[in-house]
C-alpha cells in the first residue's frame, strides 16, 4: 500500500459520472470545508470527460474552486492504479432505483486497499459490503460527509494512519474464486 506523500487529505472519483449520481453532497462538503479555513485537500475526478453533459455540470460545480478539485481526463488502467495508490480515500456514489447491484467500481477501488466513501448510501448491497468488510465510510449528506472529510484531514494533518483494519475473510467471498466455487456447487447439487 503506497501512503499519499503530503499532508493533502486526496480524494478520489475515477470513471464515467451520470445524472443519478449526487455527486453535489461530497462537492458541497467540500466547499464548506473551504469556507471554514480548510483547504487541505485535493478532488481529483478522472475520465469524467466520457459523458460531456456530467463532466460539464461537474465543472459548473467546482468551477470557483479548482484549487482542490482537479478533474484529469481517461487514463491508461497503469497510470490510474497509481494515482489510486496515492489516494487517502476513493469516493463512490450509489445508483438509485438500482438494489442489489454492486457497481465494478466496487471491487476496483477494494482492491487497492483504500478507505472507500460512499456518499449518499445506497442502503443496499454497496454499503452491506462496506459495512461487512469494514472497507470504508458511509456519509448520507452534505454534513455527514463535511463531519467525516474534515475528521480525516485532521488525521492527515496529525500523521495518522488512514487506513481501515478490513476484515479480508469476508472479503474473499466477493472474489471471482470464491464465487466460481459457490456457482459449481450449485451446478453440481442440480
């Protein structure tokens, strides 16, 4: 796991945004952060550009504070795994109207052993996952996720760790082996 190299609290959003998403509560917690003297963080969106009407109204969003959000377009899976390991927290949003679905966003950003934010919650599957695996944080609004960004950059700030004690165990029933395993026993009882 590759620490983040500064004091900066680096969030990050990586993939293709849609209307659904309410991408507004983390982006006004962070801009209430800002107001109340704390700019020390940085949110990076990354490949939003492949739905020009979203990644427009993401910029019309943050266009006053483009100090702390940085929107960079696609990038090769290499370039981007390595700005996911620099990362302190990877934000994810849910779908509504869509229970039971795991978005692959999931299981990328688990991979890399980040504390994940789900803002707002799906109150589904996502955050039963979350929850289960002890993955990362659940914020339903604007001043939950204002209470839990302003906590972590004090924790950066004082050179705490920000990384969660997963519970891996419960982890490893979401991998593909695992469920291969779970689908052939399946197979074989019919």
């Amino acid at each position: 796991i590759v620490q983040s190299d500064s004091n900066v609290l680096r969030i990050i959003y990586a993939g293709t945004l849609y209307p659904f998403q309410k991408i507004e509560y983390l982006i006004n917690a962070c801009i209430n952060a800002i107001e109340d003297g704390l700019t020390e963080f940085e949110v990076y969106f990354i490949g939003t550009e492949m739905n020009p009407g979203e990644h427009h109204r993401l910029q019309l969003l943050v266009n006053k504070h483009k100090k702390n959000f940085i929107t960079l377009d696609r990038m090769t899976k290499s370039k981007l795994d390595t700005f996911l390991s620099k990362a302190d927290l990877l934000y994810l949003t849910s779908s509504e109207n869509a229970k039971g679905w795991y978005p692959v966003k999931l299981f990328d950003y688990y991979i890399h052993e980040k504390p994940i934010l789900l803002c707002p919650s799906d109150r589904d599957v996502i955050e039963e996952f979350i929850v289960k695996t002890n993955s990362g944080y659940i914020a339903e609004d604007t001043s939950e996720c204002y209470d839990l960004i302003t906590t972590l950059m004090k924790q950066k700030q004082n050179n705490e760790k920000l990384i969660l004690n997963r519970n891996k165990s419960e982890g490893m029933k979401y991998s593909r082996e695992f469920q291969t395993k779970v689908l052939a026993e399946l197979i074989n009882d019919n």
